[in-house]
C-alpha cells in the first residue's frame, strides 16, 4: 500500500539486462495502481500541452514509448521500422549518423519548442555512449519522432542524466561513484566540464529555466545539490534527502520531485536487490523539494517487490504521481499526489 510520510538511481550501465520478474497481473496494491507494458521505466516526460508522456525502457533491447494518460495505454515510438532519420548536420556534424544498434536509452528532457514541434534528448549507451537529439511532432493525433543528431560522449564519460539548456545546449551527468560531474555541450563549443559540480555518483539533473542553476541527483551523497551555471567561483548548496537520488523532475508548483531508493545496506542492498533480487528492506522513495530555500519533505515510500523493484523517476500527471524504475518490472506506479 502507498506510504505518505513527512519528509531518485540508476546504478550505472552494468546493471542492466537482468531477468524480469515473474509475470504479475497489472492489478492495484492497494491505493497504488500502475500503468501496465513498459519493461524498466527508467525514466519519464511529459509532453506539454498533450495527455502523452515519452517512457525510455532501458533494457538491452530498449525503446521510447509514448503513453496515454487518458487510458494509460503504451506503445512503442523508437524505434520503429518506418521510422525515417533526417541528421541535422549544421548541428550535429560530429555525429556519425543514426544507429539504433544495441539502443538502450536512459535519461530524458524534453526541449518545449512552438506550434507543438519539440526537441527531445535522449541519453543512449550500447553501440554508443551518447544524447541522441529527437523532433518530436505531437501536431498528430499521436506524437512522432525523428532522429535528427546525436552528441558523442567525451572518453570515459558514462552518461546518465541530460538537461536541456537555453540557447540549444543541454548538460549531462556523468555517473562516477568514485568522482562523477556534470558536462555541458553547447552547438559549435563542444563539451566543457562544469566547475562546482564534482561529486559521488552524480545521477539526475534539471536546468532551471533561465538557466542559471542545475540540479543534481546525488546518489552517492543521498542529497539534492544545487549548482550554479556561469558564476566565478561556483555557488554549490545541497540538502539531504535521505535516500539515493535518480532522476529530478520539475513540478507543476515549481518544486522538485526527487525519485530514488534506499537500501538498508547501503549501495550493497540495492545491487544486490538488481543482481541477485535479495531486495528485504530496499524502499522506493519520492521526495519534494523547494528548490530556492532547498528543503526537503518525503512523500512516497513504498518497499520492493516485483511491480516497482527500483525507483528512479517520479513525474507528477495530474492529480497522481507516477513513479517508474529499473530492474525488468514491466510498469509504472501512481500514487495519490500529497
């Protein structure tokens, strides 16, 4: 059942591709229902001003599907067979074409553009680690995507998290448990590391709107961590959360909603709950957070089992919250917004 009380991972790429969980009836768990077909909702994204919202399905043979909230159906988007690449090549010329080889895709942004045309960024590893760049058409009765460029990673830089910028750049997380931080690529200047945003395992990441802050997931240090963008010296405050965060998602309230899991354990608990499903005290957590004053307050926990085993996005739809995860659950939970 749903836990609201006062008060997001994905681990890295090699703990991907394990079993699926034993086939289960897409019935509610108590107060939590669920949205039934996509394997390992890594991470999700609501199309403005549509009922769609783009899942990424990060498994070996991944995909992006596109659900309707209005019935919480699921279909497939990319790729598909009669999808068409057009590369933009003024923009992405160092990209060396479209690949969907191998295709497993994790963190997503969305870039609002007129008219209901959009840029989505897609952070892809298997035949290459890279932001795979997207129009998506949602003028139709049903959105459409089309490859249009990729951004090639710099070397030993494992992706994670990507977060559109103004004026056609976007950051993203490089996910290092040891010491990761976040890279920005901007048309025309390529990669520069951002100063002030080095930490343990950063994960998710958002831009503000006027892009002068990011906001970062630490996994490793279970906090919230806000980092300024252009400033000399970096501004970096964060607040404790209490939980391994995974992606961050705006609110419609202008908070933060934090997605992620803990482990009684600590990092060893959850992957052992991936690895070996050994999953006994590992909760699914959701956090909001005040992103000037940067407080936090809990408001999912939910333990393990084989609907949600991980959580690593919360997204707010409506009058729900709608939690996915990773490990080969084949849904999506909702639970009552606070």
């Amino acid at each position: 059942m749903q836990r609201i009380v006062p008060l997001t991972v994905t681990v890295a790429a090699c703990l991907l591709g394990l079993p699926a969980p034993g086939a289960a009836q897409c019935e509610p768990d108590g107060d939590v229902a669920f949205v039934c077909g996509p394997v390992s909702p890594e991470d999700l994204v609501a199309v403005p001003d549509t009922p769609w919202i783009v899942v990424s399905s990060m498994e070996d043979d991944g995909y992006l599907s596109l659900t309707d909230r209005r019935d919480h159906t699921s279909a497939q988007a990319y790729p598909l067979e009669t999808s068409e690449p057009r590369h933009d090549t003024a923009t992405f010329g160092g990209c060396p074409g479209p690949d969907t080889s191998g295709f497993r895709p994790h963190g997503l942004d969305l870039r609002a553009g007129d008219g209901g045309v959009h840029t989505l960024y897609v952070v892809r590893h298997g035949a290459r680690e890279a932001v795979e760049v997207f129009e998506l058409d949602a003028t139709g009765e049903r959105p459409t995507l089309t490859w249009i460029g990729c951004v090639v990673a710099p070397e030993s830089v494992s992706l994670n998290s990507v977060a559109a910028l103004p004026g056609g750049g976007f950051g993203a997380t490089n996910f290092n448990l040891e010491q990761g931080q976040v890279w920005e690529w901007q048309p025309g200047a390529g990669w520069t590391a951002v100063p002030g945003s080095e930490t343990v395992g950063p994960n998710g990441l958002v831009a503000s709107p006027d892009g002068r802050w990011f906001y970062i997931g630490g996994w490793g240090t279970r906090s919230l961590i806000r980092v300024s963008r252009g400033q000399a010296p970096p501004s970096v405050e964060a607040v404790d959360v209490g939980f391994q965060i995974d992606n961050v998602r705006w609110a419609p309230d202008g908070s933060l909603l934090a997605a992620g899991h803990l482990g009684s354990d600590g990092p060893a608990s959850i992957f052992a709950c991936l690895g070996e499903r050994a999953c006994d005290g590992v909760t699914s957590r959701v956090a909001t957070v005040d992103p000037e004053a940067l407080t936090a307050r809990e408001i999912v926990r939910y333990p393990s089992n084989d609907s949600l085993i991980l959580a690593t996005v919360a997204l707010q739809v409506g009058d729900e919250i709608w939690v996915g995860g990773i490990g080969g659950s084949n849904r999506i939970a909702r639970f009552a917004a606070p």
